[in-house]
C-alpha cells in the first residue's frame, strides 16, 4: 500500500521549497501556474545565493553546471520562478508538481501511532485540535522539558472542568480516563496507619497503604476461610472425641466389674494342648517315644506318660523329669524363681540305705557337676517315697526351717533329723565349714491342700515344689488336679515347664 497522500502520485523532493525555513511543509503553487515542463528526471537544484536565502547551498558537479548554463542561456525565466527569490542568480525553469485535486482521497498506509501519554488514535484529533496528515495544520513537535512537567502535572493533579468548559472532546477525555485509573501506590511503614486505612481511592488514583501481595494474599485467605473453617470444625471434634475416650477409659473401671486375673501356675490349656495331650495319653502303641531329655537321659514312652490319666500314680520317669524341667526354669527366668535345688526320688533312698551313709551321695552335689553350691540355695526339695504313697521334704536355708509335706496331713520328725544331719556334712565337706543347725526349726506345714483319694500324692508332691519355687502360697486343691495332670503331660511332651 502507498503512503497517505493527498493525490496519488508521490511528491518529488525537488519541488518549490519554502521561503520559510520555520514551516515544515512546502507551499504548493497555485493552481493558475502552468505545468512543469518535461526535462530529465535528475534535473539539479539551482545554487543559491546564501545571503537571501535559509536554503542550504547545494554544489553540484562541474558536468552539472554546463548543462545547467546551457539551458539557462537557452530559456527565459517563467513567473513559476519567484518561487525561490534570489538577487544575483537567475533560477532555470524547473519541473512543477500537479494542482491537488479539489476532493481530497486519502490513501491507507503504514502509519507510526504515538501512544505515550494517550496522543495516539483519537487524542491525535481532540486533544490537539489537528489532524495528524492535514497539509494545513502543523504536525506535533516533540516535548521539551517544560511542557513534559506540565503534562505529568496535569495527569497527577487534574483540576476539576467547569460546566461551561465541558465538551464532547472532554467527556471523551475523562471517560478514557476513568476506564485506565492510574495507580499511584504508597508503602507506608507505620503499622497503625496500615492497619487503620488499607486502600483509599481518591478521584482516578488508587493509592494503597500496604504492598500488592498483601492485598493477594487477603484475597486468597478469604477463599481458603471456608475449608480452613471446616477443617477447624472437624480438629475440634476428634479433639473432644478424644478428650471423651479419655474420660470413659477412667470411668469405665469403676461402673466395670474387676475381672480375676488368673495366675500363672492356672492358665488354661489351649485347643492345641489338649489336642495333643489327648493323642498322647489314648494312643494305642504303649511303647511309642513321646519325649527324650538328653541332658538326664530320660525316655518317655506312651506307657510311662499315661501315669497322668485319672486315678494312676505317678512312676519316678514322670516325677524325675518334670524336677529336671523345673530347674532348667529357674535358670532360664533367675529373677522369677528362688534359687533351688531339686534331688530326685533316688537321693533319700539311696542316702539311707544302710542306716545313714553320707559318702553314698557325696559325689552327686560336686559344683563341678551341679555349677553351684546347696549352701548358696534358697530351698532344696526331696522327695520322699513310702512303699505307695509320696510325700516331700524341704531344707528352707532362707528361712532356716526343716519342713515336712505330706497330703494326706502325715508328719514323719525322722525324715527331718535325717536331712539336718546331712546338710551339715555337706558343707563341711564342700567348704570346710561348721554349721549350726540346732536353732533350725523342724515342721509341719499345717494348712495345707490334702487329697480326697488314694491316686494324687504324686501330683500334690510336684505342685508343692512348684508353688514354693515360685515363691508361692498353696493356693490349689483337690479340684485342680485335673487340669494340673494334664498341664504337666503338655509340658513334659513340650520338655519345657511354664
């Protein structure tokens, strides 16, 4: 597309210029003149007199000069030439441009539009009373300093228009203004100024008291105030859910009633258990291995085990190998039981069986075979075997006592003697010692759990030596002794007492 002019051929540069180098567009010649001659195309600027005119000097070629003189001698000056008046210079005839139409086409072209302080578009037109490619009106000179602080002073601080000034151009001009409101922020450091007045609005300027990402950031929290809202709601609740869990677990003691505990030696047998103490008591091959104890060497067969059935005495194999296993006990849990020492149902039998023989059992309690010393024992426990009927016998170091068991409520003072006699010849031989023990008080232990028939003394013999390894009073009975025939067939078949 062409330039926007006012005809459509371009304006040549060498056109009639101006005798008023002020204006910035040439004066056209009248439409009276005649037309411009037709001669070359690169015709040359006549030299003109410096003293009459503001035009520069244009010095053209030598070549130039000749021809320019030939054609000067040849032709005589037209009134198109007063154009450019010079005093000692005759001017040759130039080429004319045409007259502008009488109806002004303007023609679309690329244009520069200024938008610095809103004199692009409309405002070119309204606000400087001109049009931007009239020929007429003189174009817009660029800003000096003064004209620039006006300007910025008029934008920051505009003075209220009077009713009679109000125009359509104005109202223009304000409602461009109102619809790009220019922001002067201001941040303030006092805090109680801040908080008092965050925004004010004055006139078109919006002037605020804190930075923008505080107001973004108000902005944002009131949309988050709902969930944080719930959310808050929500912590509350579980807060008091946990509050009245708290408060029920300590109320729930008092309005529950206090379940027993059950102790240890009475915790019930699992399904398990009794499953597999079931099998082994009521199998059929009698001669069938249930359990080896290799440390004491004992086998437990079918045959030996069913002396835990109901109404059966217990044989040595049974009562030999649950003592072994209540030992391997107390050494496994040192703190949950007394240190003791269990002889089995050979020792008292062997010790007295040829009046009183102490060089027949001394070489059974060697520390090199034992790993300590009786003298160092809480308690020691013998059994005691008369033909059919079992009864034990206990030296309480602890408490320096001589005591007798018997379940059937029996008391047998010589057993006692016996056993006193002993101890003070093992520890003479031991370490040397003497030991007193005529202050030791001999006993028998009264208030004990009797049988109610002619088959338990064996079991009662086992559970007093359990209770009192445990440091325990004689809490059982004759009705235990089911459950406690077939705890001890599980912890035999297991080879571990609980």
């Amino acid at each position: 597309m062409g330039a926007l002019t006012d005809s459509r051929k371009r304006l040549s540069a060498d056109h009639c210029l101006s005798a008023d180098h002020r204006l910035p567009y040439p004066s056209f010649p009248p439409p009276s003149l005649t037309p411009p001659s037709k001669r070359a195309k690169l015709a040359p600027f006549p030299e003109l007199d410096p003293s009459t005119s503001t035009v520069p000097p244009i010095r053209p070629s030598p070549q130039i000069i000749h021809s320019t003189a030939t054609a000067s001698a040849s032709s005589t000056p037209g009134p198109s030439s007063s154009c450019i008046t010079t005093a000692s210079t005759p001017l040759p005839q130039r080429r004319r441009l045409p007259p502008p139409p009488p109806i002004q086409r303007p023609i679309h072209a690329p244009q520069r539009n200024l938008r610095v302080f809103r004199l692009g578009g409309a405002a070119r037109t309204h606000a400087a009373g001109y049009s931007w490619f009239s020929p007429s009106s003189p174009p817009p000179r660029s800003l000096g300093l003064q004209q620039f602080v006006e300007l910025v002073k008029s934008v920051s601080h505009p003075a209220p228009p009077t009713p009679a000034a109000t125009t359509d151009a104005t109202r223009q001009a304000e409602a461009e203004a109102d619809a790009v409101p220019l922001e002067v922020i201001t941040i303030e450091e006092d805090k109680e100024v801040r908080k008092q007045q965050d925004e004010e609005v004055r006139g078109g300027v919006v002037v605020r008291r804190g930075p923008i990402y505080k107001e973004l950031y108000k902005a944002s929290q009131q949309k988050r105030d709902a969930k944080l809202k719930t959310l808050e709601f929500e912590v509350r609740l579980a807060e008091e859910g946990r509050l009245g869990l708290e408060r029920l677990a300590e109320a729930l003691p008092r309005i529950t009633p206090k379940k027993e505990e059950v102790p240890e030696p009475f915790v019930p047998l699992t399904d398990e258990d009794e499953e597999m103490v079931r099998q082994a008591l009521n199998g059929k091959n009698s001669r069938e291995r249930l359990a080896l104890h290799e440390p004491s060497n004992i086998v437990i067969t079918r045959e030996i085990l069913q002396c835990l059935n109901n109404k059966e005495w217990l044989n040595d194999e049974v009562i030999n190998l649950y003592l072994d296993l209540l030992k391997e006990r107390e050494l496994r849990e040192p703190r949950k039981f007394l240190k003791c020492h269990f002889f089995n149902t050979f020792f008292y039998k062997k010790l007295i069986s040829s009046g009183y023989d102490y060089k027949a059992v001394r070489r059974w309690t060697t520390k090199r075979k034992l790993g300590y010393s009786l003298i160092d024992c809480d308690k020691i426990f013998v059994p005691i075997h008369k033909e059919v009927h079992w009864c034990l016998a206990v030296i309480n170091i602890r408490d320096k006592k001589f005591q007798y068991l018997d379940s059937l409520g029996g008391m047998d003072k010589k057993v006692l003697s016996t056993l006193a006699k002993y101890i003070v010849d093992e520890v003479k031989d031991k370490s040397g010692q003497q030991m007193d023990v005529l202050s030791w008080k001999h006993e028998g232990v009264k208030n004990l759990p009797l049988q109610d028939n002619g088959w338990d003394c064996g079991m009662f013999m086992l559970k007093y030596i359990d209770f009192y390894s445990r440091d325990m009073d004689l809490i059982f009975g004759q009705k235990q002794m089911h459950y406690f025939r077939r705890r001890t067939a599980k912890e035999i078949l297991s080879l571990r007492a609980e």
